[in-house]
C-alpha cells in the first residue's frame, strides 16, 4: 500500500510558477513509477508528466514539454512537478499517482497507475 498526498496548488497569475509535491507513506518508494495527471471540468483526465522509479526517463504531455519540469526525491518519498509560464489552460485538479514497477520505465495511461492523491486545484487567472 502507498499513501499519496498533493500539496502546493493555488491561484495564480498566467505566466508564473507553481511547485506542486506529493508525499508517499508506505513500503518501497523507489519501486514505483510516479505520475501527475490533471483533470479539468468536463474534460478527462490527463498525463502531464512521469518519472521513472530512478528519475533517470521522463515524459512530459506536449502541452507542458519545456515548461513543466518533474523529479523525485526517492529518500524523502516525494516527487514534485514544477511549473512555470502557467496558461489559463493548465487550469485543473493535479493527482499524483504511483504504479508499481519491476523495470526502469515510464508509463502514461492512467488505468496503468495503481494509488492515487486526493488531488490539489491549480487556478491559472488570466
């Protein structure tokens, strides 16, 4: 068992930055691939970027490549999602999910992901 939990949204102006984290309690951290999604109102839920169990492959949706930046801190159970030049667009709630891995890979269907956070509103006003 894995226990996820988000923190770090809020408001902010288009253009400026956010660091979202996720904070796991359980067994074997650094077994489990880690992934944001985000789900906006009438829309389904998204990947926006994985890490690999040792950060070393990533993936990020084209709508965030360039601005978005993910990584993992394996000895304090926590990944993180920076994110910078926000659009209006980006505006959603963000899940953290974990998905447990024998390999070194990444995965980006969330049907893959097997725990998942409560989730955290990130508002980008325009």
């Amino acid at each position: 068992q894995v226990q996820l939990v988000e923190s770090g949204g809020g408001l902010v102006q288009a253009g400026g930055s956010l660091r979202l984290s996720c904070a796991a309690s359980g067994r074997t951290f650094s077994t489990y691939i880690m992934g944001w999604f985000r789900q906006a109102p009438g829309k389904e839920r998204e990947i926006v970027a994985a890490i690999s169990r040792s950060d070393d492959i990533t993936y990020y949706a084209d709508s965030v490549r360039g601005r978005f930046t993910i990584s993992r801190d394996n000895a304090k159970m926590t990944v993180y999602l920076q994110m910078n030049t926000l659009k209006a667009d980006d505006t959603a709630v963000y899940y953290c999910a974990a998905s447990y891995a024998l390999v070194t890979r990444v995965r980006t269907r969330a049907a893959e992901y097997d725990y998942w956070g409560q989730g955290t509103q990130v508002t980008v006003s325009s």
